[in-house]
C-alpha cells in the first residue's frame, strides 16, 4: 500500500469502516510508514478534542481572511509541486 492509496482511505481508517481483508494491508503499512502513523493519530486527537468542545463561530471576515490564506498556500505548494 502506498501513502497516496492509504490518505484516499483515511476516513474508514478513522471510522474502522474498512473491509476485513484491507485491515492487514492497512496495518502493515501504518507499521512501516511513520508518516501515516502520525496522520492517522493526529486526525483521530483533533476529532476528539473538537467532539469534546463546543463550536466557536469566526467572525466572517476572519473566516474569509483565514480561508484565503488556506487557499493561497494550498496554490502555492501545488505549485512547487507542480
């Protein structure tokens, strides 16, 4: 398994949704890619901690600020991807 084919899969990593025969896949690959381990770990922490928490609402220009500058560095990687 590579990263690319495990992120596209992270949701039923997180939600153990997966089939049976993909958890060995799975598994073997989160041993062996410490990468992947942290992502994996570190989505699962934030999921806690936003369950735990209640919603704070941005004021808009903040959120439309903040999306931009998401945006923009998204471009910008891809770019130097590219």
């Amino acid at each position: 398994m590579k990263c690319t084919e495990f992120l596209s899969m992270l949701d039923e990593v997180i939600d153990e949704s997966f089939a049976a025969e993909t958890r060995e896949r799975i598994e073997r690959h989160i041993h062996k890619c410490g990468h992947c381990e942290v992502v994996v770990n570190t989505t699962k922490q934030t999921i806690q901690i936003f369950q735990c928490h209640e919603i704070v609402e941005f004021p808009t220009s903040l959120r439309d600020r903040l999306h931009q500058n998401i945006m923009d560095r998204c471009a910008q990687v891809k770019r130097s991807t590219s």
